[in-house]
C-alpha cells in the first residue's frame, strides 16, 4: 500500500512539473448512498492533467484521495482514484460540466476498491473553478462468510487552483 500511495505522489509531482493543463485542489462533502451509515464528512485532494481536444472539450487524467470519517463504531477509510477524465466549457458563459470514470483503489483492508464515478458542475474564474459533484465508487465489502455489495458515495464541493 505504501508503494501504491508513493506511486500516486510521484504521478502527481511529475504531472506538476509540467504544469500546461495540471490543476490541484481540495473538496469536502457529505456521504450518501450506503456510505451516509457509515461516515460523516468526507475530505480530499485531487489533481488532474487536462488536454485542449477541441474548443470547449478537455480530456487527461484524475488522481488524488478522498477519506471518508467514519462515524459510531467505524473505522475511517479512504479511496485512491485512477480515472480518465473530461471537462467541457459552454462557450460564453464561465460554466462547465465535467465527469472522470475509472476505478477507486481502497486504503482499508476489509473495503474492496471498485469503478469510480465522479460527476460534476462547476463556475470557472481566471485562476480556478468552484464545483458541486457527487463521487461514486461501486464496490464490495468482505465480512468473510459474506460479501456485500453496495455504492459509496458523496456530495462534495470543492475547489481547484489551475497551475499554468
């Protein structure tokens, strides 16, 4: 796990390096679906490497971590996505929509990782974009006699500094 964690940084650092369509940022939100049971806030990074495509299309790559505060008798855990990501500003108008699609890798044993879907809306100014998304991974937990299936999720705002 320590490698995957050190992995993740060092991505992150070498994609910082190049800066032309890198943007970091931070959100906090509140889970829902079957995390609502089981955690109280959420909170995370995340960076993305985006590509001009054509006018108004930006499409790269998303990492970053969301740990969820667990809440009564359980424990906090976490997620690591890798996922593909899109942008797409309106033209005239500082709104955009965006989506990344991949998988959510889990920092907490018992809590199998599985697809990640993180949707969102968002205000773009010069220096960054505040957005409303909600972040979903599908995933298994293993009881040993049991495995149970179900989806994690979050309604986050956050923000992202874009590093040009």
């Amino acid at each position: 796990m320590k490698k995957l964690l050190l992995g993740a940084f060092v991505l992150l650092g070498s994609i910082a390096q190049a800066q032309e369509g890198f943007k970091l940022g931070a959100h906090f939100g509140v889970p829902v679906s079957d995390a609502n049971g089981i955690s109280s806030l959420t909170l995370g990074i995340n960076g993305t490497y985006l590509w001009n495509v054509t006018k108004g299309l930006d499409v790269g790559l998303a990492t970053g971590y969301s740990h969820f505060f667990g809440k009564d008798s359980w424990d906090d855990f976490g997620f690591i996505p890798v996922a593909a990501s899109g942008k797409y500003k309106f033209s005239g108008i500082p709104i955009f929509i965006g989506l990344d699609l991949g998988y959510g890798i889990s920092v907490q044993g018992e809590i199998d990782g599985g697809f990640y879907a993180y949707p969102k809306f968002g205000y773009q100014i010069s220096k960054g974009e505040l957005y409303l998304g909600y972040q979903s991974i599908s995933n298994t937990r293993d009881f040993g006699w049991y495995k149970a299936s179900g989806n994690l999720g979050s309604v986050n705002i956050g923000y992202n500094f874009f590093l040009k």
